[in-house]
C-alpha cells in the first residue's frame, strides 16, 4: 500500500481493503456505523470513485448500497487513512 490519501484526486478509483491501522491503537473509539460501513464495502471488494475533496484537502468517496426494504441507502466517506489501495486501469486488448 504506502500510498498516501493525500495523492487522491477527483476521479480516482479506489477500493477498501482493510480496516485502517490506527483503529488498533489504545482509545480509538469507532461508531458502529462507521466500522460496518468499511467491512460491507471490505466485503464488497468493488471499486468506488474518489467523488470529491473538501476545503481541508480530504478526498471523499460515495457509495450506495440496497437496504433490507429495496430501497437505496447512501453513504460517503473520507479517506484519510491506509485501508485503501489504488485500482489501476485495464488495458483493453
């Protein structure tokens, strides 16, 4: 990995791929959410698009996944972390 978020841009593909480091360390508290958020899209394994970069230079992602009831739920994240790994383009052939 060694990739740094901070190299993200708009339009980059990326996938999750673990749960990131410093949730390890002593006094790292995590919602629930969040944490179930990263295991579904671990679990996943799909690519997501880096959607934006806010003012203080953190790229986000937006992902949705199909709720219990059929309905779409939305979620967006930021990525500042070492749980993702660059997707790199196929080469068509």
């Amino acid at each position: 990995m060694g990739e740094s978020w901070r190299d993200l841009r708009v339009g980059d593909r990326i996938r999750i791929v673990r749960l990131p480091s410093q949730w390890n360390e002593p006094g790292c508290r995590v919602p629930p959410c969040t944490r179930r958020l990263y295991q579904r899209l671990i679990a996943r394994r799909w690519p997501v698009r880096v959607h934006g970069i806010d003012e203080s230079g953190l790229p986000w992602i937006h992902c949705r996944f199909r709720g219990k009831s059929g309905r779409w739920e939305y979620h967006y994240l930021a990525v500042n972390d070492d749980s993702w790994a660059r997707v790199k383009k196929r080469k068509r052939g």
